[in-house]
C-alpha cells in the first residue's frame, strides 16, 4: 500500500489486491480510507471503500465469468467458419445498402463479402446462460441467433414493421415439421432499428431438463429475452428446436450458432455468461 496524502490525520491508501472475503475472491483497486483517534475522541471503525472491484461469487455478474466470443480472431469459433472473418468496422453501404463495407482491424465480426456463407457454431457450449449480442443488418437482411444450435431469435431488417409476427426482429422462430409450421413467437413490440444501425439482444435462457434415464422432463425456456432494452419475451417455452436448427435433437449443452446463409450480417460484442444455481 501507498499512502498518498495526509490531511487532518485521515490517511488514503490505495492498493492492488486480491483477497477472499466470504468465500469470493475479491480482484481489482481499491481505495481505503482509515481515521485515526483523536485525544479524547473513540477509535473511528476504518473503512473501506472498493472504488473498482471485480467480484466473482457473489449474487452479480461478473466480469470473470463472461465468455467472450469476438476479439481479434476466430478461435472462439469451430473450426469451419467458410467466409466469416474479423474486421475493424462494418456499416451499410451507401451506395448499395443492401450490402455491408468493411475496413480492416478486430472486433466485428461479418459473414464476407458475399453475404452468405456457413453458420457458425461457438467452441463453448453452453446450458442455462445469460447472453449479450451486438449485431448490424443492412437494408432486408436476415440472420439468427440459435441457443445450444437449435433456438432461434430472429434477426431481420424489421424496422417500421407494424406488427411483428415470430418471422421479425426479436422474434422466437417457429418449428418445422412433416413441411408444416408450428409455435413461433412474436415480440411484445418492434423494438428494431433502421438498417445499418447496431442493435442488441439480452437474453436469459434456461436450456431444457432430463432425468437419469436422458428422458425430458422440462422444455427449454427464453425466461427474458431484451432488445434494444425494450423486453419482447417472459418465460416462454420451446417445446422443441426451431425451423433450421443444427440439430434436431435436444441435449444440456450446446454451441451458439450464428446464421450466414440468409444475408450479410456483423456481430460485436458477444459474451455468455453461464447462470449459477441461485439464478434459476
């Protein structure tokens, strides 16, 4: 510790520390601050206050424990990634603003120059999560974001959409079976941007429950889906993967996938953090 000033007998430190406290570690800066006694005066308690800490263990998210799935390359990404790259910006192209321009760097991730491209499935596989997920559209673009591979939240160019059915942004897709359709879940609003924006899900999902035998006992549920701060779903459940899964199974865990075959795309800013059993 460092003592930085001396005032009136008050003293501030200020420290780098890791130290438990409860059974949580405790990382990061902090500032203490210690009275001293005065003649006459009792003993002040001295206080603490932690100006910057990370706090893994206790009952908020921590930084810790977030995934983050885009940084300077694709090595959060299985190994096919077809035309998916990392680039420094990515925004509408104003001259054809059904397309995307990109300039070099890290940080975003975009489905090519083409527009379409494989789906990209994560490393991490994941089972009760919460999620954050940047992404960018160009004008009547589409893409998705499948939990465990197999339920999606829409992605499309919904911007003015009046009302939203489960085929728009922020929609829960619906099922696909014998060619029929089924379930789908449209959001409580349109909470979309214009094309070329940047917009956001937050997501909480619960993946669904087996007993001993592998037999399922409970759906898999969207207990919060968030977009662009507005909330568009509460404790809804999937009864089974949707139209265009990677898998037509249900498992605990499994990868995020991203959709490239349907239209140019960019992501950011993608981290899962995975729930603890006080959260469900």
């Amino acid at each position: 510790m460092e003592c930085r000033t001396n005032i009136g007998r008050k003293c501030y430190l200020r420290a780098l520390w890791a130290a438990p406290l409860g059974g949580a570690k405790l990382s990061g800066c902090a500032r203490v601050s210690m009275a001293f006694a005065r003649p006459g005066v009792a003993a002040a308690v001295p206080l603490l206050v932690f100006s910057c800490a990370v706090v893994a263990g206790l009952g908020v998210a921590a930084e810790a424990e977030k995934h983050m799935l885009v940084g300077s390359d694709l090595s959060a990404w299985q190994a096919n990634a077809g035309q998916w790259q990392i680039v420094g910006s990515a925004q509408m192209n104003p001259d054809t603003p059904k397309s995307l321009t990109v300039t070099p760097g890290e940080g975003i991730l975009y489905n090519g120059p083409q527009g379409r491209t494989v789906n990209l499935h994560s490393k991490l596989e994941h089972g009760d999560v919460e999620a954050h997920i940047e992404f960018m559209v160009p004008k009547g673009s589409n893409s998705g974001v499948y939990f465990q591979g197999r339920y999606e939240i829409q992605i499309l160019d919904s911007w003015g959409v009046e009302k939203p059915g489960f085929g728009d942004c922020g929609g829960i897709y619906q099922r696909w079976q014998d060619g029929k359709g089924f379930e789908g879940y449209a959001p409580r609003v349109n909470a979309s941007l214009p094309p070329g924006q940047w917009q956001s899900f937050d997501v909480v999902f619960l993946a669904p429950r087996f007993d001993s035998s592998g037999k399922k006992i409970a759906n898999a549920k969207f207990v919060k889906v968030v977009h662009n701060g507005k909330l568009i779903h509460e404790n809804v459940e999937v009864t089974g993967p949707t139209r265009a899964a990677s898998f037509n199974d249900e498992k605990p865990l499994g990868p995020l996938m991203l959709q490239g075959d349907h239209g140019p795309v960019a992501y950011r800013n993608i981290w899962l953090r995975p729930l603890r059993p006080t959260e469900k």
